[in-house]
C-alpha cells in the first residue's frame, strides 16, 4: 500500500513538473485558462450567463434530492414488506415483526442514501467544473478533460474517506477529491496541449 501511494505521488510530481513545462512552451494565453481564472459568488448576480448558471445549478441540486428521496423511500418500503412477509413466515408474532422490518428498512434506506450520494456528488462537481472552465473562457476540450477528473476525484476521495471515517471522511474526502481531480485534469489538459504544439512545431515528429 506504501509503494503504491509513494508512485502515486511520484506520479502526481511528475505530471505536475511536465505540465508546468508545457505551459511554457505553449505560453499562458494558450495553456489551461480555468487554472488561474475563477467563477466567484459574484458571477451570480451578472444577470447573464453566471446567473443562469447559479439557478440551474440550484435546481439540478433540487431534482436530484428529490430522486434521492424518492429512491431511498421505494428502496425503505421494498426491503421492509420482503422483512415483514420473511418474519411471520418464520411464525413471529406481528408486532415482532413489524420491528424487525422497520429496522431492516431503516438499514437498507441508510445505504440507499449513501449510494445515492457516492453518484450525485461527483456529477453535481463535474458539472459545475464543466461550466466554469467553459465561462472563464476555456476550450470544450480542457473542460471536458477538468470535468472527467473532477468526477474520478469526487467519487474516490469519497469512498476512500467514508471508509477511513464515516461520513465526515465522505464529506472531506469528496471536496479533496474534487480539488486534486479536476487540477490532474488540468496538468494533464496542459501536457496534452504541449504535446499537441510540438508535433506540429518538430518537422520529424509531425
């Protein structure tokens, strides 16, 4: 496990070293844009774009609890009848196994949610970085790139966290995941751009 984390920052280092580079060679206005530029608070209220983008945000966040909710309660009443019918087959009386149904339920909605959010999380993220890069004037393609290691951030650093400390480790790993996620994105954006201008810089590699 040691030697895996240890090659993975070396990996990281490299990567970063190498996009750093390209910038360079490329120059700033040609590199990854969404690195330096932000999409503030602010953006909100231009009464344009960034205010449109606020509100759609808010109601995709919106549909996406109701989804949630409407998934964990279908998830609660399914495990719950399969528990209660499984109970008095086994020749317990109702009331005992109401209760043990209801428990049941509970657990399988408790895990529902958490499955729910392992999906919605990285997508709300990803999204959201998806637009920003594209706002502050970045290409189709660096936000998609941004976008897609946002989303394998949010998602691991998530999993990774609940399973060292709960929920709180859910909550901080995802916002770590989502930062180190989409900056990969960027670096290797930034690579692929310098790779890109010296195959048409180097006559013999082009």
């Amino acid at each position: 496990m040691m030697r895996v984390q240890l090659l993975s920052l070396a990996g990281v280092l490299v990567l970063s070293f190498t996009a750093e580079k390209c910038r360079q060679l490329v120059g700033e206005e040609h590199s990854s844009r969404s690195r330096t530029e932000r999409f503030t608070f602010t953006d909100c209220f231009d009464m344009r774009y960034g205010t449109i983008a606020c509100v759609f945000k808010e109601i995709i966040k919106l549909y996406l609890y109701y989804i949630r909710a409407v998934h964990v309660q279908k998830v609660r009443g399914e495990v719950s009848e399969k528990a209660l019918m499984d109970n008095l087959s086994k020749g317990r009386n109702i009331d005992q196994a109401v209760k043990v149904a209801h428990e049941e339920g509970k657990k399988a909605a408790k895990r529902a949610s958490r499955q729910a959010k392992h999906v919605m999380g990285p997508i709300v993220a990803s999204g959201w970085d998806f637009f920003e890069t594209l706002y502050v004037g970045g290409s189709l393609a660096e936000g998609l790139v941004r976008s897609g290691g946002t989303f394998v951030g949010t998602f691991t650093g998530g999993l990774v966290g609940e399973g060292k400390i709960g929920w709180f480790g859910f909550v901080l790993g995802s916002q770590m995941g989502s930062w180190v996620g989409g900056r990969i994105g960027l670096m290797a954006y930034d690579v692929g751009i310098g790779a890109q201008y010296l195959l048409h810089r180097i006559p013999f590699l082009s």
